[in-house]
C-alpha cells in the first residue's frame, strides 16, 4: 500500500470540516437573501478548498498534491467568476432550485441543497485526498500523475472555451434583439452551433468532466487512488443528469430550431458535425 491510512483520516476529516464551514456560511447567507440559488457559488471554491487542505494536510508526494491543488484552485476560480456574474445578473433565485424546493421548509432545504451539495464536494474530491496522502510509486504507472494533469487542463481549456463562445453569443443575441423588433432575431442566432457547440450539444458540461476524469487519472498513479473510481463518475453523472446536459434539454425543446440541432450534433461527447439539412 503507497497510502498513509491515518494521513488519509486527517485529510479526510480537515476536508470535511472546511467543507461543512463553506456550506454552512454559504447557506446562512443564501436562507437571510432569499436566494437558495447561492449554493451554485460554492461549488468550485468548495472543491478547491479540499483540494487546498489535503495539498496542505497530506504526506503524500508533494509534487502531485500541490500540482492538483493548483490546477483545481485555477479551475475553480473561474468557474466562480461565472457563477458570481450570473447570480449577479438576476434578482430572482434559479426556477431550478424553486421548483425543487416548493414548500420545503428550512431544514428539509438544509438537507436537499447544501447537505448534499457537501457530500458531493467530498464524493467528487475523494481522489485528491487519497493521492495527497500517497506516494507516488516507481516505474511507468507514475506517468499516469502528469497525464492526468495534462487531462485536468485540456478539460477545462475545453470548458473555458465553450463558455466564451456561449457568452459571445448571448451578447449577439442581445443585441440583435435590441436593435430588431423585439424577441425576433435572425436564424443564426436561434441556436449556438459554431464552435465546439458544433461538435457537442453541451462542450462545457463535456469539458467540465474530463477535468475530474484527469483528477482521477493523477491520483490513480497510486494504486489505491484508482478505487476512487466512482468519483468520477459520479461528476459525469451530476453534469449529464442531475443538474446539467438533461435539464437544459428539457428547457430547450419549445425552440424548433433546437430540434434540428438535436438531430445535427452529439449529446455529450463530441464528434465531427453533420452538415444541415437541406
């Protein structure tokens, strides 16, 4: 075994209560606004901040602990400069989390939003605290930690660029809409399929789980770190089902064009478009 069992405990159990601190903050703060939606913007700090305490409470290699750290922290705070600039942008709390907790009272949305989404930080980051409180092991397999890394960066280069492109086109959109004749706007800006957006009906969501599949991959160089497996795809299955590909379909089917878009580009993971119908 390359892990530190008890190391592995202290990582674990400082995680847990950097984790249970953010959500709790972030909730009071969310409950006294009205805004329930706020757990949205502790996501990725969440997730970084694991990331920060194994890197500092771990034993393990600490070129691998302090690279992931790093890498995750990069990743996160943009992700939160999206978050911040859309919750900013409403004064209304996400139809998402109304519709889920209509009626709900306070501990049962304690429970359903931030408990959970608690759970899920420590689930998702269950390969960075076992790789921060591991060696690194001899021979080939340790190649797998600068894959991994390598893995972690052209995923979120993927969802970074996805982003942009989505926030070009909104803006298009915008202000094509300002300058026309209401809602109207020309066939072009009905439905964003340039880009990456030609190649998967939800890049960013793509890109978002590579990030994690990277993480897994650089923890896996350490053999026990690849049990962390269902990390990994647990992340895939919150991005495609949970909170993300699915309810954005869902959202989208009133729009015609976005049918034809449907028929047109993958899913999820992408491949070649298909050129439009005639």
């Amino acid at each position: 075994m390359s892990v530190d069992r008890r190391n592995l405990l202290h990582v674990s159990g400082a995680s847990a209560v950097v984790v249970a601190a953010l959500q709790a903050g972030t909730a009071a703060v969310a409950l006294r606004a009205g805004r329930r939606d706020y757990a949205d913007a502790v996501w990725g700090p969440g997730l970084a901040a694991v990331a920060v305490t194994s890197a500092a409470v771990g034993s393990g290699d600490p070129w691998r602990r302090w690279a992931l750290a790093g890498v995750t922290t990069a990743w996160a705070v943009r992700l939160e400069r999206l978050m911040l600039g859309r919750l900013r942008g409403s004064d209304e709390e996400d139809e998402r989390y109304t519709e889920f907790l209509e009626g709900d009272p306070t501990p049962v949305v304690l429970g359903k939003v931030f408990g959970t989404q608690a759970v899920a930080q420590l689930l998702v980051s269950a390969p960075l605290q076992v790789a921060a409180a591991s060696q690194l092991p001899r021979g080939a397999r340790a190649w797998l930690f600068p894959a991994g890394l390598a893995v972690m960066v052209t995923g979120a280069v993927v969802e970074a660029t996805a982003d942009r492109q989505k926030a070009a086109f909104m803006a298009e959109k915008k202000t094509a809409r300002r300058e026309g004749d209401g809602d109207d706007v020309p066939d072009s800006l009905e439905v964003l399929d340039d880009g990456l957006w030609a190649w998967s009906r939800h890049p960013n969501y793509f890109g978002d789980s590579v990030v994690w599949d990277g993480a897994w991959l650089a923890a896996a160089a350490s053999a026990p770190a690849a049990w962390t497996v269902p990390a990994p795809v647990a992340m895939s299955y919150f991005l495609i089902y949970a909170t993300g590909a699915k309810r954005t379909e869902k959202k989208m089917q009133d729009r015609p064009a976005y049918h034809d878009y449907q028929r047109r580009v993958a899913f999820f993971f992408p491949r070649p478009p298909r050129r439009p119908r005639a």
